[in-house]
C-alpha cells in the first residue's frame, strides 16, 4: 500500500504544473478562474496544515507542499506580476 500512496502523491503533486509552467512562460493568468484559484489555494493549504500536525504522511507532505507553491505561483501571475 505504501507504494501506491508514493506514486499517488508525485502523480498528483506533479498535475498542477505545468499550468504553471504555462503561465510563467506567458508572464499572466488571465484565463484562470478566481473562484478556482481561491478553492485551491485554501484547500491545499487546510490540508497541508491537516498532513503536518494531524497525519503526517511524506507523500502526502510532498503533494500538497508542491501543490501549494504551484498555485502561489499562478495567484502571483494573476494578481501580483505587472508587465514592465
């Protein structure tokens, strides 16, 4: 069982970027909804404080740290960032 946890949490921690990939490379999120972005972000963030103090699990840990900074990236992009 132990394995599948391990594939499930890089699988899983890998989805979200190249998302971010793409909107690093076009220096904006415009085509991304907010409702998404906040949903994510929160859920990824509760779960991660869930996994550290709650239930620690490495991959677990592993997918939803990564997740957290892929989509602090796009929020960045899509707030933050202004073309110079």
């Amino acid at each position: 069982m132990e394995i599948f946890g391990w594939i499930g949490g890089i699988l899983l921690s890998v989805c979200g970027i190249p998302q971010a990939y793409k909107v690093f490379r076009e220096k904006h999120a415009n085509g991304m909804s907010h409702l998404n972005l906040w949903l994510w972000l929160f859920g990824e963030l509760f779960v991660l404080i869930y996994v550290i103090f709650g239930n620690y699990s490495l991959p677990l840990l592993i997918n939803y740290s990564l997740n957290f900074i892929v989509v602090n990236v796009i929020i960045y992009y899509k707030y933050l960032h202004k073309d110079k």
